[in-house]
C-alpha cells in the first residue's frame, strides 16, 4: 500500500484505537513542517493544540460512532485552513487532508467582491462577445427598472436605443481584441421608455487560459450631471451677455462722465485764474483741492473707461508704491474720513508689482466700506500688508 499512498497528492495517516501513529506519508510531513519519525507516538500529544479545535472534536466522534466525517476548518497554530476526511475502521481511523488556504482566500475574495458589486451605486453588468446579459447587480435594477430575471440571458441591446445599435457591435468588436473602453458617455433606455445619459466603462473578461469570454460593463447614470452642467453652461452664457452689458454700460458711464467733468475743471481753474488777486490764501486752498479732486477723479473715470472696453488689453504691471497710492486715496476720502470721526492708520506699505489704477480702487473700496457700515462705537481702521 506504501506505493499509492506515496503518490497521492493528499497528506495521510493512520492512527490505530489508542491513538498512536501507524503510518505517515511524506505529503502530512511536509504539511506538518516535520521529518522525524513519529510512528508509536499519540496523536494528541504530538499534537496538542489540535485537540480543541475542531479537528479534534471530529475524529474523536470518527473513532467514538465509528462514521466518516468530512470537514474543513481553520487551524489556528499554523494560521492555514484544511480539509480533512476521517475513515473509521476497527483498528482505527484512515485520515486524509489537505491545505485549502488559497481555495478559502479566494473564496473570501470573492464574496467581497459580490458584495462590492451588489452595493455599488452604479450598474455593473456582464456579458457575453455575443451581447446576451450574464449578470445583473441590484443598481442595475434600480437605474434601468429590469429585474436580473428579466434580463440574465436577453440581449444588451434592450437597453440600447436603435439608433444607437451599431455603437454596440463597435464596442463588442474592441472587446474581441481585447480593448477597454474607458469613460464612454452614451444614452440608454430603462424598462419604462426614459432615456439616460450614462457614462460606462467596459473591460473583457478572460476565462483561466486568457481566452476573452465576455465583457464586464459599469454604468453610471450621469443624467442629473448632465443636466447641471446644461444649466452651467446656459448661467455662463446669460452672465457672459449680462457682463458685455455691463461693461458697455460702464463704457457709456465713464465716457459720458469726461465732458460735464471737463468743464468743471476749466471753469474751476478759469475762476481761480479771474479772482486770483482778490482771493485770499484760504479760499485758494479750496480752489486748489477742488481742481486736485477732479483730476484724480478723471483719472479715475479714464481707468474706468480702459477697463469697461472689451477689447482692451491688460495692463503690464509695474512697480507701484502702495503707501503713496494710499495716500492719494486717503486725500479723496478726507471728508468721509472726518464725518466718521475715524482714526485710520496703517503700517509701513511696500512696493509691489500691480496696476496702480485697480490697486486703488481696492484701497478705496475697503476703506469706504469699512466708513459706511460700522457700529455705534469709535471706528479705527488699520491697514497692513503681507
């Protein structure tokens, strides 16, 4: 008996009533991690730790009701699962095992992967090169209304509107080579005639040889995508319509602003020049502030005018002195500043790379608002820069 027992690819032994080894193969020492002989010695004491668990219990009950037990477990000391079957007999019992670790670890695997598939908030679908569904998961269902009875075994092509037929023999020919298909957007049909936008993904499936057999699909349903982004795109284009109008309004503004300030100007400077002997410093001081205010407010209204054109090209930038651009600014919210009652100060500004005109109407915008909308207590204003 030494010979078949030898070729076998099973680990085996035989223990007689006491328990004591009558014979071991070498597969059950290469199992066991151990050459030694172990013939005439128990069972239970070679092997302690088995005893518990439950290849104990099981040939103990072989031996005990003289039956056949066959059984699979995890045994624990060498972190491995086994399969053993157990022939009782009246010298004792005929034991056959073998190691099923990476039998039980894709099996795990493969109940994960189920699950996954049947938790997935997207489709995923196989099926066959000829087009006939092969699986159907619980998203599938959901998304295009067919129970899996309904479609395992139909032709994807329900699914698929018919003018849209040819799409899938394309993608079924790219699959025989052996091609993914990545990110595809297309349309399909659910059960109750609705038409979604769906985004899938295709990859050929291969049987243990590398023999492509199929083709496992996801699809998600990007309808509501695709809506948002149709709404995106109609915002963008009512801004962009509403953004020419306004730039055309603001080019009507600053352009019609030049005239009426223009005059302002000269008969300010006129007036200065005609009572320039009969004014007294005071008062000149006036006509002088009155004169520095609307240059600064042309050149404002002339920024205004560049920036409002559509065609305009951007300024370059240049080296702006942030503190003196300050203080230009602060010159023309003097009156605001006193009104207020604010205390306004600010830490030494450097130079930067800018444009002069945008970066003041920064300075005036912030400080402006922080004069009209304040509490009740004293305003104090600081300003710094990083």
């Amino acid at each position: 008996m030494r010979l078949p027992l030898e070729s076998i690819t099973d680990a085996f032994y035989t223990v007689d009533r006491e328990w004591r080894f009558t014979y071991v193969n070498q597969h059950a020492k290469a199992l066991w991690r151990r050459q030694d002989d172990v013939i005439g010695k128990n069972v239970w004491q070679e092997f302690p730790e088995s005893e518990p668990l439950i290849f104990g219990v099981q040939l103990r009950k072989a031996m005990a009701e003289q039956v056949t037990v066959n059984f699979e477990g995890f045994y624990s000391p060498w972190g491995v699962w086994l399969a053993m079957r157990a022939y009782p007999s009246p010298e004792g019992l005929a034991v056959y095992f073998h190691d099923i670790t990476a039998r039980k670890h894709a099996e795990e695997a493969s109940l994960r992967l189920a699950a996954i598939v049947e938790s997935s908030d997207d489709a995923i679908i196989s099926k066959s090169l000829d087009g006939v569904v092969t699986s159907w998961n619980a998203a599938a269902e959901r998304i295009f209304g067919y129970r899996a009875k309904e479609m395992i075994g139909e032709p994807i092509l329900r699914l698929i509107p018919e003018d849209r037929h040819e799409e899938e023999l394309r993608i079924l020919e790219r699959l025989r080579q052996g091609e993914r298909v990545d990110h595809f957007e297309t349309v399909r049909r659910t059960k109750d005639g609705q038409l979604l936008d769906v985004s899938v993904a295709i990859s050929p499936l291969r049987n243990e040889y590398g023999t492509i057999i199929g083709a496992s699909k996801i699809a998600r349903d990007i309808t509501k995508q695709k809506q948002l982004e149709k709404e995106l795109a109609q915002r963008a284009a009512e801004l962009e319509r509403l953004n020419a109008e306004l730039q055309q309004f603001g080019y009507i503004v600053s352009h019609d602003l030049q005239e009426p300030l223009r005059t302002i100007t000269n008969f300010v400077q006129l007036l200065a020049a005609h009572l320039h002997e009969k004014v007294d410093a005071e008062a000149a001081e006036f006509i002088t502030f009155v004169v520095d205010g609307a240059q600064r407010m042309q050149g404002l209204i002339t920024d205004l005018l560049a920036y409002t054109r559509v065609d305009a090209q951007p300024k370059a930038f240049t080296a702006v002195d942030s503190e003196a651009l300050l203080a230009r600014v602060l010159e023309d919210l003097q009156l605001a500043i006193q009104e207020q009652a604010a205390e306004l100060s600010h830490d030494v500004l450097p130079m930067v790379q800018g444009d002069a005109g945008h970066l003041g109407l920064v300075f005036q915008n912030l400080i402006g608002n922080a004069l009209k909308f304040r509490s009740e207590s004293p305003l104090r204003i600081h300003i710094t820069a990083h």
